[in-house]
C-alpha cells in the first residue's frame, strides 16, 4: 500500500504529460498542415497562385499555441512533482525529528540504567571487603571466646568454649521453660529466660559485647549499602548461614534484653530466626515460643512471604546503636 501511494502521483504526472504531448502533436500537426499547404506550397492555377489570407494566418499562427499548451502542461506537471516532493521532504524531516527524539530517550534511558549499574558496582566494591572483614571477624570471636557459665544455686561459674557455652544455655534455658507458671504464659516464661541470660551476659559482657556488636554493624552495613534488595538478602542469608542453632537463641536471647534493641530490627527484617525449628532433636519449642511472642512473624519467614507480610505491615525503624 505505501508503494502504490508513492507511486500514484509520479503516475499522474505522466499521465499529464503524455496528454500534453498528444494534444500539442495534434495542433502540431494541423499547423503544419495549414503551413505547408498554404506557405510552402500554395495550391497553383493554370491562371494566379492563391494569395495567403487572414484566415491561412490564423491556422498557421495555431501551430504556436501548441507549444504554449505543451509548455502549461509541462509548468503543471512540474507543480505537482514539486508539491509531492515537498511533501515528502517534510514527512521525511518529521520521521527524522521523531527518531531523534526516539534515540535520544532510548539514550537517556541507557544512560541512566548505565549510572544506576555503576552506581550499584560502586556500592559492591565498597560493600564486599568490609562485609567479609566482618564475617571473619565474628568467626575469629567465637573461635577463641571462653566463656563462664554460671552454676545453679551458686556463685560459681565454670569456663567452656563458645560452642559448649551456648549448649550449656540452651540446657538451661530449657530447664527454666519446664518451670510451671501459674498462668502458664509464654510471655512470663520469657521473662525468666531473659533473666537469666542477663546473669549470663554479666559474666561474659568482655566477650559478646564485641560479638553482637560485629553480627549487628554487619547486619547494618547489609541494609544500608544501597544494594538491590534480592543481593542484600543473598548477603544476610550468608551471614545468617553462619550462626548454629544455639548461636540462634542467644540472639534471640539478647534481643530481648536492653542490649538487643537495634539488632532485633534487622533479626525481623532479614529473617534471621528463619531456621530456629531445623535441629537434630526435632522441634525446639523454647525457640518457637520465644520467637512467636517477642518477634515479628517476619523474623522466621522466607524471603517471599516477608516481601508480602511488608505490604501490609510498616517494617520496623533501625535504629543506630
């Protein structure tokens, strides 16, 4: 269809100057006619040759005109060649006009994608080192930490690794949960565990204050590197890879406690307690009931269900610490 819509007026044209050309060979050929007949050789008598008469001029004169209709139809032909072409001129002009602006949104629109990506590679190269800094630094912490466990019913403490520490904790802490509480409340049984674990933080202040406070600054700079949100869970899923299921409940433990404010938000936003229910003794009801009431569901969600549970919640404020 464009084709033929070019086409048409280059055949109109033709078409125009074919009929010119036809009409100015037939008054061609009549003037012609007329000359030759009556200039060139004018019919002779045996008596007088026949005079040239006003009449034989006019026909003659006719030849002429021929050629002013020729050249009317050839100025008209050329008009619209013109006008078309004019035409396309600008349409050609506008489409270029528009692909201009086409390109220049199109390169608008890459450079931006091109600053946000190297912005965000930015972000990574300064983000990464200090992460993994952090990371191994918190292994360093629970590699060489000793720490006293408070005996029952005495002052006494006895020193044990950070492993078997948090296992003698966790023993403890079970043991207090299987304390009959009239009501049985969950919310009072976590009054008491978190009791204990401030005698417990009091006796080993020299060794988790450091710890919790390079698990929360790595937590932090996880939230604010001004990475995309799916590489910041990837960064906090490795983290939270590293923390067994005791180191779990210690953290809970010391959320709980005024010492634990800043670190719970990250806890619910990352879901850090997402794994508290995988042990080899089965379920871990102290875990679960400690988790249900002092943390938001998120605490323990996949990362699709947090992204759902924030649609319809505000997510908790950090707060630096």
């Amino acid at each position: 269809m464009n084709g033929i819509r070019r086409s048409l007026p280059y055949a109109l044209a033709l078409a125009a100057l074919v009929s010119a050309v036809a009409a100015w060979c037939y008054w061609w050929r009549s003037g012609a006619a007329a000359v030759a007949r009556y200039w060139i050789s004018p019919p002779a008598t045996k008596e007088v040759v026949v005079p040239v008469t006003l009449t034989d001029l006019g026909q003659a004169g006719d030849l002429f005109g021929g050629f002013s209709s020729l050249f009317s139809a050839l100025a008209f032909v050329g008009v619209v060649v013109a006008a078309y072409l004019q035409r396309e001129t600008i349409r050609l002009q506008r489409q270029q006009i528009l692909d201009a602006a086409v390109d220049a949104a199109a390169a608008k629109v890459v450079d931006r994608e091109d600053r946000k990506e190297a912005s965000v590679q930015r972000a990574r190269q300064a983000f990464e080192p200090l992460f993994f800094q952090l990371v191994h630094l918190l292994r360093e912490q629970t590699r060489k930490m000793q720490m006293n466990v408070p005996r029952d019913r005495d002052e006494e403490v006895d020193s044990m690794h950070f492993d078997a520490a948090l296992a003698a904790l966790r023993k403890r802490v079970t043991r207090l949960w299987g304390i009959t509480v009239v009501p049985d409340v969950p919310g009072q049984k976590v009054e008491i565990a978190a009791e204990y674990y401030l005698e417990f933080y009091a006796a080993n202040e020299s060794h988790l204050g450091p710890y919790f406070r390079t698990l929360y600054h790595a937590l932090k700079l996880i939230h604010r590197s001004g990475l995309p949100d799916g590489e910041k869970v990837d960064y906090a899923n490795i983290l939270r890879g590293l923390l067994s299921r005791d180191e779990l409940l210690l953290v809970m433990l010391n959320c709980l406690s005024g010492y634990g404010a800043g670190l719970k938000a990250y806890v619910e936003i990352y879901g850090v307690l997402k794994h508290i229910t995988r042990g080899e003794d089965g379920p871990t009801t102290v875990d679960q009931d400690i988790a249900a009431h002092s943390f938001a569901p998120t605490a323990t969600m996949s990362v699709l269900k947090r992204k759902a549970y924030w649609l319809q919640h505000p997510m908790p404020e950090t707060v630096d610490a």
